[in-house]
C-alpha cells in the first residue's frame, strides 16, 4: 500500500455549524494536492479538522493507513501529520536556529540539517525571526515543518502578500520535500496558476464541498472549468 493521507465523508465545522462536508481526499506519499476555492469555502476549517485542531462531525482521516483518534491534534502530529498555519506563528524574538531548535524531536534531524533544503537562511542563523523578509519567514515556517519529520504536510496560504517570483521558489522547495521525504503535502492556496503547476492533483472546495477535482495538469489547461468551480456554473458539489 502506497502510504499517504486518506480521509472518508470527513464533515466538520465550529461551534454547532457545519462547515464542510463530505470530504473525501487522498494524497500519496511524496504528492502534492493543491487545494484551492474561494474565501470562506472551508479551506481552512479543513486543514484544522485534518489536523484534528477542529473536531471532525462525521467520517475519519488516516495517515499511511492508520485511522486518527478524533480532535487530538498531539496525536496527530505524532503520527506524523503537521500543520503549517497561515499566520506563521514564528517566535520573532527568537532567532532561526532558536525557531528550529523549539520544534526538533528527539532523534531526529537538529537545525543545521535544514540548511541543506533551505541555505539561504544560513546568513540569517543568529538574526531574529522577525528581522527576516517575509520569503525567508515562510522558509523559516517550512523548515520548522520540516524538522518534524512530517509524514503528512498541511500547508496553508503560503503565498500570502509574497511576490510571485517568491512564492514561485517557495513552491519548488515544497514539491521537493514532498519529493526527497516522501511527504504527502496539501498545499491551500489562492495563487492557483502557480498552486496547479507545483501539484500532482487539485480539488476546488466552495461552500464546504468538493466541486472539482483532478490532475493539476489537467485543471490547469481548462481555466473555463476552474471559473465554474469557483463561482457556482455548471460544477455541482459530488
Ligand atoms: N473563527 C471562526 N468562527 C466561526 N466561523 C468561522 C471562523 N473562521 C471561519 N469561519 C467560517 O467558516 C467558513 C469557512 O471558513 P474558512 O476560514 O475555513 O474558509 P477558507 O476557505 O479558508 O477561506 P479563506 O480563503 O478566506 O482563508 C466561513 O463561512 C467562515 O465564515
Ligand atoms: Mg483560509
């Protein structure tokens, strides 16, 4: 069995509403799903339930194949699920290494052994987090991701107010995670050209549920479907 996350007829929320809606994704090991739509389709609630930050209503979400306990976010990332929040959540009096060092596990790899996948922070090693320009924080943010040793990657709005060049270079290092860790990584985005060309496949959520879903490639080339999908013609929820 190819390991990954799975998740079946997955439905959840906040308080008493609703959010999403049977949801049923599948990402291997070493692939990256984009999972794009528009404000307020759930998104997010989704990465948070994933992450069992959010408690789940209805159906289950694995991780290579192990059904996780419901609402029990230390015991998902122990099992290898991490999440990469849209707000960053640095320690920005801290420095890089510092920022590292808070997040590594026993037995795992230490700060220094990130430079090999990010070295552009190397120059900023002993700078705080906050000094850094907001390309090098979200390196920052995917290396602390990174030292965990993730089995599974949530990645949520990385791009947010970077240039595109930027998040262009940030997208490569995430496919290469996914790549060289055999990580299977959901990467939430609203710069979906470029979402689409650094994923395997893409689902469009609207409304909390799946209203397109496929080869990245081939949502790409057909940006007449995509509109569909985000604004409500002709795609219908599955
Ligand atoms: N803290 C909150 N409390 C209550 N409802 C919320 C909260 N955050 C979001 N919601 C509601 O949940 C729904 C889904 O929001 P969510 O943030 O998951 O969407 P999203 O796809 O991530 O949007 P965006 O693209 O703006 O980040 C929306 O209707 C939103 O109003
Ligand atoms: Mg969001």
């Amino acid at each position: 069995m190819t390991g990954g996350l799975t998740t079946t007829g997955l439905a959840g929320g906040r308080g008493t509403d609703t959010v999403i809606r049977d949801i049923d994704l599948s990402v291997d090991s070493g692939n990256v799903l984009a999972l794009l739509g528009p404000n307020g389709a759930g998104k997010t609630t989704l990465l948070l339930t994933l992450a069992g930050l959010l408690p789940s209503r209805r159906g289950s979400v694995s991780v290579d194949g192990t059904p996780l306990r419901n609402g029990r976010p230390a015991a998902a990332n122990r099992a290898g699920l991490v999440l990469v929040p849209d707000d960053r959540c640095l320690f920005t009096g801290l420095t890089v290494e510092e920022n590292l060092r808070v997040a590594a596990r026993r037995g795992g790899p230490g700060p220094t052994a990130m430079l090999e996948v990010f070295p552009a922070l190397e120059s900023r090693w002993k700078l705080p987090a906050g000094a850094l320009s907001g390309g090098e924080q979200q390196m920052l943010v995917l290396a602390r991701a990174l030292i965990q040793q993730p089995k599974v990657l949530l990645v949520d709005e990385l791009s947010m107010g970077l240039a595109p060049l930027v998040v262009e270079s940030l997208f490569e290092t995430v496919r290469a995670i996914a790549a060289d860790h055999g990580c299977a990584v959901v990467l939430v985005e609203q710069h979906v050209e470029l979402a689409l060309e650094a994923a395997d496949q893409a689902m469009v959520l609207r409304s909390g549920q799946v209203v397109a879903r496929g080869p990245a490639a081939e949502l790409a080339a057909d940006p007449a479907r995509l509109r569909d999908a985000y604004f409500g013609q002709g795609e219908n929820p599955e």
